[in-house]
C-alpha cells in the first residue's frame, strides 16, 4: 500500500508521491485550478449541479504606455482560455 498524507491546506494532487491514496478530501476550488486532474480522472466533481459565484480575472498593465506585442498575445490567449471554462 502507499503513502499516508495529511495535510493542512489542499495540495494540488500533481505534488502528493505516486501510489498515495487520499481519503475522504473534500475542497471548493476553482475549475480552472483542478481541471486537468479532473479530466485525467485524478480528481472527481462532488455536488455537480452547484455553481459557486464567478469570480472575475483582470490583467494589469500600465495605462498610456505601449503594451509590448508579446504581453498583448498571452493576454488575448488567457482571455481565450478562460472565455472556454
């Protein structure tokens, strides 16, 4: 059998040891934080009909300065992304 984890605080599952089983874990995370454990099946959904309030993302920049062609790109690819979740 694997190894025992408690923790205090939620772990991504990506950072406990391979074979540790984790039991009776419950947490409210954003789907944007656990998505990819989800759809590896790592990780599974409880109380699928409840939505919790969307919390909105912004990204920062300074204002009346050129905004440098690589900055602009990972900021229309984030708001891409996210438009998808």
């Amino acid at each position: 059998m694997g190894s025992r984890v408690v923790a205090g605080r939620l772990q991504p599952v990506a950072m406990f040891p391979k074979g540790t089983h984790v039991i009776g874990a419950v947490a409210y995370k954003a789907s944007v934080d656990v998505a990819g454990d989800v759809r590896a099946g790592r990780l599974v959904r409880l109380l699928e009909d409840y939505e919790g309030e969307p919390v909105p993302i912004s990204a920062v920049m300074p204002s009346g300065r050129h905004v440098p062609a690589r900055v602009r790109a990972m900021v229309d690819h984030l708001a891409a992304r996210f438009a998808e979740l």
